[in-house]
C-alpha cells in the first residue's frame, strides 16, 4: 500500500508466504541430504494441509517449522578442515583485552584465520620504523600508544588461531579522510593518474571508486617503499601470510561507457615517459583497438607484475616460509581487463602462493563461475581462497553457507567470509553446525 502523503510503501505477507519459506527450505534440505528426517517432512505436509483449512494458523506455526528446517540445513553442511575457515577483518579495539575478545568469537564461530587490515588508508595499524624512515606518520593515530598487530599474533597464538596481515598496497587514502591520502601529503609525485587528469596540477580521487587514491606502480620510488614495508612487517611478526590487497590499478568504467577512456589510469610522467622511450609515442595519444593500445596495456601489466615480484622476492628474503596471498579487485575476467592484474601470468611464474577471488554477489552461479573458471586457468599451482561476501551484502546465514559451500565446491581451497563485523550469533551458530563444527578440527589440512 503507497501513502503518497508519507512517501511510504507497505507491505503485508498473506499467509501462503510463510508456507512458502517452509517449502523451499524442505527442498534445500533434500538436496543436501538423500535421506532427510521424514518427520520434517510430515510436518511440512501437514502445514501444506492446515494452509488449505485455516491459513491463519498455517502462517504462525510456520516460522517455527522453518527455524526447524534451517538448523537441519546447517547441520547437513560437511565440515572442512581448520586450515580452510578464514575471515576478514578491520581492528577497532584499543587494547589487548578487547582484541581477545575478537579472537574468542572468531574461534568461537568455527574461524581458524583472520585476514587481519594492517595498512590501510596509507596508515599502518603498527608502530612502523619504515614509515618513520620516510618521514610519514608512524601509525595510524588512533592505534597511537599500543600495537594491535602484536596484540592480534599474541592473542591468535594462544587461541590457535592464524594472523595474516592484509596489506593495501597502491590505495592510500580517501576523500573523506584529513589528509585524504597521509602518503600523497607527502610524496605527491607518487600518484596514479587517470587520463582525464593527466595534466591537472593536483591529482583528484578516483571517480570510478568513490573519492579513492592509488599509488603508481610504475614509480620506483613506489615500489622501493611498499618492499620495505613488507620486510619490515615479515621480518618483525610471526605470521604465516602476507595478503597484498590492491595490487592493481584502479577501476576505471566498464568499455562500453562514455567515459571509458578518461578514466581508465596510468598517466603519470613517470609511466608516459618510460612508455614513450619504448614506443615513441605519448599514451595520452592512444585510443583502444589499436596496436599502440595493446602495447599500453601490456606495459602497465607489466608494472603491477614487477611490483609483485619485488614485494614477493622481499618477503621470501625475509621469511622463506611466508606465503604471498593477492586478492583479485572483482572478478577473474575483470581482475584482468580493467584492474590489469595479470594473475595468469602471476601463477604460472610462481609470484604468488594463494589467489583470493572476492566474489562480491549473492549469485550462487556467480559464485561458481568465477571459482571454477580460476581453478581451471590456475591448474592447481596456487591455493585459491574463495572470498564469500554474503555476511556483508546480508544475506541470510543459510544463504551464506551455500555460497561458501559452493565455493568449496568449485575450487576454493579456503573458505574466506567478509567480513567479522557481520559474523552475528545467527551466522555463528549455522558455521558451527556443520561447516566450521569442531568435527573439522580432525580433518587433514588443505592445500
């Protein structure tokens, strides 16, 4: 009903809909299980039966029935072994009692890895001498006095629980932020610039990503900088990974847009110089469809992948054991296309050790898609992490267990939820019930 005096919309459920939840939740449940109980069967004919002759009753005893069903969904999920249950996270805790906290409820929740934000924002959360060596503020300010890294290891050494700092290493800062970006305050030659940019005398955020600034990984300066922080960071904490997060350029629109070519990036006069000492031309000339394009593209390509050589190279220096987790920025075509990360080729010359594909949808076949298509193109030469977005874009916990379970199935080796803040008790509960229940703690470590 619309109250066009108010501007509101309101909706009323007749009682078939709640029958109706009960149904499709008995069918999920007989797919996951070839033997479902037959008394929950009963009982959904029975509702079937009482919608018919009193719809009204039907209506109030069927969200019990359905709480009924769900927890016998959760429990149809198979566990899967510890090492392949993470979650990502950004601390907000301002002292070591409440980061035990965290990790209580993570573990709690069936978690055995948290992917924890680290350098974010052009801020690292821990006191760096490598910041300080170049003259950047040290720590982001409200972490100032304590370091929540430490804090994180100590407390997941003590629970069993994985610490893996997730690192953002071209994005460094925000519109919203003062300064938006504490590195480009600094270094404003480091900046990545879009083409409709290029020439301005000072660099705007992202329009694409909303108010976002990128550092440019054709700049060595850039790259010597972001080596020795995760040197510094491997060398210092005990952590098993380091996960470098936007390792890419930034999104510009998709090709068919109007203003594709304005915002696609890497117009710096470091990058246009270099270019034009290689091919003879300025790639603000340049337009797609033509070999000059191609070759632009390749050469930015190839920037991102001599940036994570050096980043991978510094932290083997450091830490031989210490695997090279990078996150796709969406999906694997796009990764490539618009991000240029040349994962492919990032796999086949073994500069990574795990992949995370970060499946931003609720699709189920998206899901599948986007896992199955990096698991044949990998063929196994990585672990591949299988970003589930469902906590964040709130789905339900049943919806979340099958695009986890679908992501399982379809390649991942580990289970990553994004992220902690929407792991609720619900969510909690159903992860504990079958896919991340105690059970799993027996099972052998995946990949």
């Amino acid at each position: 009903t619309w109250d066009k005096a108010t501007g509101t919309l309101q909706a009323q459920q007749d009682p078939e809909a709640g029958v109706w939840r009960v149904r499709h939740a008995w069918h999920t449940l007989g797919q996951l299980e070839e033997n479902p109980p037959a008394s929950l069967g009963q009982a959904v004919a029975q509702l079937d039966a009482l919608l018919l002759r009193r719809p009204d009753e039907a209506a109030e005893r069927a969200p019990s029935l359905l709480a009924e069903l769900q927890r016998a969904i959760w429990q149809a999920y198979r566990p899967v072994p510890v090492s392949a249950r993470a979650v990502w996270y950004r601390p907000l805790e301002k002292n070591a009692e409440a980061v035990t906290a965290v990790v209580t409820t993570a573990k709690a929740a069936g978690i055995r890895t948290i992917y924890l934000e680290t350098l974010y924002h052009g801020y690292p959360i821990f006191p760096s001498e490598t910041f300080k060596r170049w003259r950047l503020v040290a720590q982001y300010p409200q972490y100032k006095g304590w370091d929540p890294l430490a804090a994180y290891i100590a407390a997941g050494a003590a629970a069993g629980v994985s610490i893996v700092p997730w690192v953002h290493t071209l994005y460094a800062g925000h519109d919203s932020l003062k300064p938006p970006s504490p590195i480009l305050a600094a270094y404003p030659a480091w900046a990545n610039r879009q083409l409709a940019t290029a020439t301005a005398k000072k660099t705007p955020a992202s329009t694409v990503e909303g108010g976002a600034y990128f550092l440019d990984p054709a700049n060595a300066e850039v790259r010597r900088f972001l080596t020795e922080v995760v040197t510094e960071i491997t060398r210092r904490y005990a952590v098993p990974a380091v996960q470098l997060d936007d390792t890419r350029y930034p999104m510009p629109f998709p090709e068919t847009h109007p203003d594709y070519l304005g915002s696609t990036w890497g117009y710096t006069p470091v990058a246009r110089a270099a270019f034009n000492n290689g091919y003879g031309v300025d790639p603000v000339t340049l337009h797609p469809g033509t070999a000059a394009w191609s070759a632009w593209t390749a050469f930015r390509e190839s920037q991102l992948t001599a940036l994570v050589k050096d980043l991978h190279d510094a932290i083997k220096r450091a830490k031989a054991d210490v695997k090279v987790q990078v996150p796709f920025a969406t999906n694997p075509t796009e990764s490539r296309v618009r991000a240029l990360q040349d994962w492919g080729a990032w796999s086949d010359d073994h500069l990574v050790d795990a992949l995370a594909v970060l499946n931003y949808t609720n699709s189920l076949a998206a899901i599948k898609r986007n896992m199955r298509y990096t698991y044949l193109a990998t063929a196994g030469t990585v672990t591949l992490i299988g970003g589930v977005f469902g906590p964040f874009l709130a789905a339900t916990p049943t919806e979340t267990l099958a695009q986890a379970s679908a992501a399982r199935e379809s390649g991942a080796d580990v289970i990553g939820l994004f992220s902690l803040q929407q792991v609720n008790p619900d969510l909690a509960m159903a992860l504990r019930s079958g896919l991340f229940a105690p059970a799993g703690d027996t099972l052998p470590i995946a990949l």
